[in-house]
C-alpha cells in the first residue's frame, strides 16, 4: 500500500562559483585559421591544443568547406570533446558535492492534498527561502525520494550551514530505521531515478548533466520542468514499487 501523507520531493544543484571559481576559457590565439586548415594534418593536429572552442568551430567549419579531410576533421573535433570534457568533469565534481555546490531549483508533490509546487532559486537570499520552505513543508511529514539520503539531504544540511539557515534535526538513519526519509533508490539496488523509469517505458527529455548548461543559458523554465519531471517519474515508480514491498 502506498502511504498516503508522503511528500515527493527533488532538488537540482549547480556548482557554487561565488566560493569555488570556474575553469577559464582558453582565450582566442589570434592565429591564421584559413592558413592551419590548408596545412598538412600534423601540423593541424599541432596547433589544436592552442585554439579556443570558437576558434575550433571556425576551423571545423574551414575543414569541412575545403579540403574535407576525415583525419583533420576527426582530430578538431576530437580537440573539442576534449575541452567539453575537461570543463564537463569541473562542473560535474562541484555540482554533486554537496560543500561545492548550491541548489537552484526544487520540487515537490505533497500526496495528501494533490499539490506539486516547484522553486528556482536565481542567487543566495532565493536559495536560503528554498532552504526555509524545505524545512516548513517537511518538519512534520515523511518525505519519499530516489537517491535523497545519498545526496539531498547532505545538501540540504550543507547548504544550510554554509548559508546559515536553521531548521529540524535531518534524520540521517540507515533505511530500516529511518523515520523521516523513504528513499526508493535503497530498495531498488542504488540505480539511478532515469534507469528505473526508462526500464518501464519513461523515457527523459533533458538529463541532470544539461542543468548546468541551461543554468548558464538562464534557462530557468527548462530546469523547473526538468526536476518536476524528476518528481513526477519518483511519484510514479512509487506507486508502482511500494505496493510491492512492506513498509512501515
């Protein structure tokens, strides 16, 4: 049976450039990209590591426009997964730290009256009012959640001191005795929210790693709908796991 007071909640962290600062761009090299695009690929391939990422579109562009050769157009494009890479694991290490990273958006369903609300929190004072409401709308109620006691709750709890926000006591128990939090994920093997929904046929529009992308693109309505997509997924795979297992 599916309890009936339970709140279904998710959050959406990015990493917090105010304490820890973002990886530069590598700077334009003022280089002749027409002259690399007609040299030999050595050549080419030597001069990659120096360009920046606009410059290496330009001269993918050069690439494919001229000569078209498979191996230059392989290494450019190579050069650019590379720095997608190196900035993506930067952004990827911060963001699901729960001391390096800060909360940008947040929802939940709350089961007993039918209501799901969803806050984005655009700066520090809109992040400590998400902190406060987290705290209002859960301090007497069991929250339900695939993956929280892993991550949401260290966050909820670091983001709290960091920024000084009182709230309750977070009951950080193991599973079975755990009072305030059901985390789905501990009864499912520790697979993640997106494996278990596309197991049964739900698939997703956006993944967690596009948040910070489309954080700096100030694509807020984009991360709101993804993380009441991630609410709605939990909500369902509850309803479909719960009456299956006993619990207390």
């Amino acid at each position: 049976m599916v309890p009936e007071d339970l709140i279904y909640f998710d959050l959406e962290t990015i990493p917090d450039t105010s304490r820890f600062k973002e990886p530069a761009a590598r700077n334009d090299s003022g280089k002749d990209l027409e002259k690399i695009a007609d040299s030999k690929i050595s050549d080419l391939r030597s001069a990659l590591p120096k360009l920046s990422m606009e410059e290496l579109k330009i001269l993918d562009e050069l690439e494919e426009t001229g000569q078209n050769r498979s191996g230059a157009i392989g290494s450019i494009r190579a050069e650019v997964r590379k720095v997608l890479e190196e900035h993506g694991k930067w952004a990827k290490r911060h963001a699901t730290n729960p001391w390096k990273c800060r909360i940008v958006a947040h929802c939940f369903y709350d089961a007993r009256s039918d209501t799901k609300t969803t806050v984005i929190a655009k700066n520090e004072e809109e992040e400590k009012l998400l902190l406060k409401e987290w705290y209002t709308v859960m301090r007497h109620r069991v929250r339900c959640s695939w993956g929280g006691a892993r991550f949401d709750d260290p966050v909820i709890l670091a983001r709290s001191i960091v920024l000084g926000v009182d709230g309750f006591p977070i009951d950080m128990s193991p599973p079975w005795r755990n009072t305030q939090h059901l985390d789905l994920s501990q009864l499912m093997g520790d697979t993640s929210l997106k494996a278990a929904a596309e197991a049964i046929g739900e698939p997703y529009s956006v993944d967690g790693s596009d948040v910070w992308p489309l954080w700096k693109m100030k694509q807020y309505e984009a991360i709101a709908d993804y993380v009441g997509e991630d609410v709605d997924k939990l909500h369902g795979l509850a309803n479909d796991i719960l009456p299956r297992v006993l619990w207390k």
